[in-house]
C-alpha cells in the first residue's frame, strides 16, 4: 500500500488523571474515508483534536506523509494541509458564500481593497468542481441549506490545499437529499485523493461514506475494520459492548 497520509501512533491525553485517549493508533491513507465511532466520552473528539492542534498529546507520535509531525496548534496543523469542518461549520451567517470562503484571507486589489469579484470569481470555480448545482454566491450563508453550508465550509477547506480533512458530524441534522448533497462532496473528494477523518455518531453514515472504521470506547480503541467485512451489528457491537468482531 501507498505512505499512510496520517499515522497517529501510541496516542494518549489526560485531563486531570483521566485518561480521554488511552494508548490509541490509527491511521489514513489518500483518498479514504476513515469513520470514527464511539459514545459521548469515548475519547474521538479528544483524539481527532490532536490531529487538529487544539490539544497536545501526553504521549505518542504523529506522521504525516511517512515524516513525524510536530503539531502543537491549529496553525501548525494547517502548515501540514490538515483542515478541520466542525459540526457548527463556524460560518458568518451575514456575509454570502465567497465571503465566507476567503474570511480572514481575503484578496486585495493592487489598491489594497477587497477584490469582491476575483473573490466570487474564485468561490465560482472551487463550487463547480465540488458542487456544480450551487448558484446562490449572492445570498447570506444564513439563508442557505443546511447541505448547501456544508459545500461552503468543505470549499473553504479544499480552496485552501486540504490534503487531511477532520469532518465532524458532517449530515447532523440533515434530510435524506441534503445528506445525498454531502456524500456527493465526499465521494468528489475521495476522488482527488484527500483522506477524510469522519467523526460520527450514525452508524448507517459510517457504513455508507466510509471506507474502514474505528471504534473507541472509554478513551481506548476497540479496534478498526474494513467497512466491507463487517455488519451495522458488529458496529454497533464495538460501541456498546467494545468487542471487536475479529477477535471472536
């Protein structure tokens, strides 16, 4: 197989004596999607926070391309192409969606104003490869779908070279075509080689976007599968019961 993108060996956090990560490695390679399931407390935010510099590990290694990685905040984390979509998107409601897109980042004319147009201009090129059905540049991203805020938040992402991209929730509170919207954006970007970390709570997301699966449980790993060799069950299993179908 390829140079994983990601390895996070041996990875352990705790707050105050308890241990939220305990011993934990998983990995991701280009172009995979790699759920992360478990209860509240299981330990995967806490783990994926890692990857994403807002927490420090006590122990462990990070590598990413096969190098270790020293990541000990977010701006660290973006130095190594890795982007994070949380679950409230942390989107301006006001502002429309190439604003959005360049928040922070904005392009400057030669005059050192705000370029609006190659700013929309380049918002128009980034939805029609991830998205082509997206139209509404205009309009706040308030009055948006919630799928169509997720195209948002993932061309932000994406515009700004993700190569290791931290989904968090990505279909919370979504209906069935909006979630189709989203595991459309996925599929484009599997396509493009990005490797996906797929934080989640739904097992039938799992089993539809992903393409392996680790399961925590009391800040321990039960293990990962290979989504086509296991059953919702065996998820579900690993969750509640922490037993891993290949140890039968």
């Amino acid at each position: 197989m390829s140079t994983p993108l990601v390895e996070m060996r041996d990875i352990s956090v705790s707050f105050g004596g308890v241990k939220a990560v305990d011993h934990v490695s998983v990995d991701l390679f280009p172009g995979e999607v790699v759920g992360l399931l478990g209860h509240n407390g299981a330990g995967k935010s806490t783990l994926i926070k890692v990857l994403s510099g807002a927490y420090q590990a006590d122990a462990g290694e990070i590598f990413i391309n096969g190098e270790q990685a020293r990541i000990t905040n977010p701006r660290d984390a973006r130095g190594y192409n890795i982007e994070t979509i949380y679950q409230t998107l942390a989107l301006a409601d006001n502002l429309d969606a190439s604003s959005n897109l360049f928040l922070g980042r904005e392009l400057v004319t030669p005059l050192g104003l705000i370029d609006e147009s190659a700013m929309e201009a380049e918002a128009r090129r980034i939805m029609a490869r991830l998205n082509p059905n997206f139209q509404k540049f205009s309009s706040p991203v308030s009055a948006l779908s919630g799928g169509q805020r997720q195209s948002v938040a993932i061309a932000r992402a994406v515009y700004f070279n993700a190569r290791i991209l931290i989904m968090d929730e990505p279909t919370a509170a979504l209906g069935p075509q909006e979630t189709r919207m989203v595991a459309d954006l996925i599929m484009q970007l599997k396509s493009e080689g990005i490797g996906i970390f797929l934080i989640s709570h739904d097992i039938h997301d799992v089993m539809q976007l992903c393409d392996r699966a680790s399961v925590m449980k009391n800040g321990k790993l039960v293990g990962t599968v290979a989504i086509g060799d296991v059953t919702d069950d065996d998820l579900l299993s690993m969750i509640i019961l922490g037993k891993n179908p290949k140890a039968a």
